[in-house]
C-alpha cells in the first residue's frame, strides 16, 4: 500500500449567509437560500471545529453514521447540488455587476491544507478571498474529493479492499471534474494570492495521487491472490508511472511552487517504495528462471536507491526500513547461493531490465446532480 499523507481536508472557511445578500423575489427562493445557509453552516461548524453537539445527537441526525467522514459526505451531497443551482441560475441574469456585487458582499473565505505558507502567526490559518461562486463550489468540491479519499483510507483497515479502491477512483473522478468543468472558468479571475487548492493543475495532481492509490489497493488485492510476479511487477510500477506524472506537474506548473512539502515528499517517496517493490518482484521472477545474476544486479540497485532514504515521519520511516530489511534478506539469499553454487557474473547497472508498467484502474465519472430549480431575484 501507498504511504499514508496528512489529511488534505483541513480546509477552514468563514460564515456565509446567503439571503442576507442575494435579494429574493418569491418567498420559494427565499426558503431556497436559507436552505442553502443552513447547509453550508452545517459544513462550516464541521470542518472549523466549531460544532457542540453531542455525538449520540450526530449519529441520530446522520441516521446512523459513525464515522464523521461519512457525516461530512453526507451533508456535501446535500449542498452542493444547492450550491450549483444557485450557480446555474446567477448565470442567466444579464446585469453581471449586480450579480458581482451580491457575490462580493458574501465575503467567501477559505483557508488552504496545502499552501506551504498558509498559516499566520501563533498557527492562525491564512484566509483567502475570492468573489466568485465558482470558488466556493472549487473549494467544496476538493473538499469533497479529500473526504472520499480519506473514507477510503478508513476502510482499508477494515480490509473493505474493493469498496476502497471505489471510493478512490470516485474521487479521481471528482478531481477530473473540477479540473475540466469547474476551474478553468475561474482561473483567469484569480488574484495573485489564492490557495492552490483552486489552481486546475493541482486537480490534476490529485486526480493522479487518487489513482495511484486505487491501483495499490488493486494491487494488494493481487498479492493476496498469490497473482504472478510479472503482473505484480506491473502494477508495482504502474503506481510510480502516476506519481511520476503527478510530480512532474508540480515541479513544472510555476503556479504550484508553494505546495507543501510534506505532500512534495508523499509523492516522490512512494514513487521510490513501489519501484523497489516492482523490482524485487522482478528479481523474484528472474531468480525463478535461472537467472541468479540478473536478480542480484536488479536487487542491489533497488537497495542502492533506496539507500540514505530515512524519512521524518514515523509512519513512513517504519514502512522504508521494513522494505529495505526484506530487500537485503532476499539479496543475501540470493548472493549466498550465486557465491557457493551459480557463480554468475553480476551485470552493470546499465545492463538491467527496464521496468514495465501498467495502470489497470480508471476514474469514476463525477456526475453532479442537477435541481433545475427555477430562483427569482429583484433586479
């Protein structure tokens, strides 16, 4: 499995009322915004900490969820289908900068969980703010994709594999979404300061980290079968051909440079772990077919490059000392048996087998859902 990162849904935002800013003609619309109020300041005391309500209260109220992640998704399915009608329906009226200037006195304001520089002093979050819908419906919407990851992460330790892989691949779809039918419209709006978490290319990232995952779940669930190690191998590499992809955007989107370098680290440390695991199944394969000298050649330069590799999380440090033990006790096995018994030469680092990969998993279409709800506003 991936390393685990640091949850990319501590995003904060700030109270927003919607009738007090949006003048409705009817009293259907009315309703309507305070729906949507009432939604949003649901998701507002979630995210910020700021709810009081008991837990017996919250497992009543979610009919029944556990999880606060669920609880979370549960109330994002109800607001954002609001939020995008809404959106939907501004977008019909003529008088733009009236429609500008209801949206800027909402004052929409969101923190970031992957800016590196986004908190102030004493550890107070650093606010950003951007007078478009579409920058609420962006923030939700990766707040949404985040939250599916992370329910997916939940249930991985319950051993729930292909439910996990489902709810990674829905938000790879989601992320999908928000870089080809959300933000692009946004992004020529976009002040100087913004968090990344609205940058199209970040959607990409994500989109990409969320496969990667999908397809090590997809993975695990082939070496539990005791599938072969030439597919192993593939998937294996097949994980670290996604993270390549997500790491190679950020390195060249100048518009990402100030993305954290945790999430930095989460991306090329897991490219390093699955090419060594891809290549110790390649050794395993080729030390089956007779071919000692090419397994111990594969074996030492995937030690090699993992080698001085020491992370700062405890979590990942444990994982990368684990693989290197067990990459060293098959090398030692196989340098034994080659010194005593093969005696075959052990071929340059130039002469190895390139890895091969395969992706095997896909994104799930984000499908918004739809109202159609008529809204009338005095203008």
């Amino acid at each position: 499995m991936l390393l685990h990162s640091h949850k990319l849904s501590g995003l904060k935002t700030k109270k927003v009322l919607f009738e007090d800013n949006f003048p409705a003609l009817d009293s259907g619309t009315l309703e309507y915004l305070k729906d949507l109020s009432s939604g949003r300041k649901a998701l507002e005391e979630s995210i910020n900490g700021t709810s009081f309500t008991a837990e017996v209260i919250k497992r009543e109220m979610s009919g029944g969820l556990t999880s606060q992640c669920q609880r979370d998704l549960q109330k994002l399915e109800l607001y954002l289908p609001l939020l995008e009608n809404l959106i939907l329906q501004l977008d019909k009226i003529e008088d733009k900068n009236r429609v500008f200037r209801w949206t800027s006195e909402l004052r929409l304001r969101w923190s970031s969980a992957i800016n590196a520089s986004s908190m102030l002093n004493l550890g107070t979050p650093k606010f950003f703010q951007i007078n478009d819908l579409r920058f609420e419906l962006g923030m939700f919407l990766f707040l949404y994709g985040a939250l599916l990851r992370e329910r997916a992460l939940e249930i991985i330790m319950s051993q729930d594999l292909a439910e996990s892989c489902t709810l990674f691949r829905k938000a790879a779809g989601v992320y999908n979404y928000l870089a080809e039918d959300v933000l692009p419209v946004l992004q020529p709006l976009l002040p100087r300061e913004r968090p990344i978490e609205v940058m199209t290319s970040m959607s990409n990232v994500m989109k990409l980290i969320c496969l990667a995952e999908a397809q090590a779940v997809t993975t695990k669930r082939a070496e539990q079968r005791a599938s072969s190690q030439n597919l192993l191998t593939k998937l294996h590499y097949g994980i670290t051909q996604f993270l390549l992809e997500a790491g190679y955007i950020l390195k060249s989107d100048v518009d990402l440079y100030n993305v954290s370098n945790r999430l930095v680290d989460f991306i090329s440390l897991n490219c390093l772990l699955h090419q060594a695991r891809s290549q110790k199944h390649v050794a395993i394969e080729l030390y089956e077919e007779g071919k000692i000298g090419l397994a111990i050649g594969v074996l030492r330069d995937a030690v090699s490059n993992m080698s001085g590799i020491s992370p700062s999380n405890e979590s990942w440090h444990a994982v990368f000392s684990e693989e290197k033990s067990a990459l060293r006790v098959i090398l030692k096995r196989y340098e034994d048996e080659n010194g005593f018994i093969y005696l075959e030469s052990i071929p340059d680092a130039y002469e190895l087998p390139s890895l091969e990969g395969k992706r095997i998993v896909e994104a799930i279409r984000y499908a918004p859902k739809r109202l159609g709800r008529e809204l009338m506003f005095r203008i």
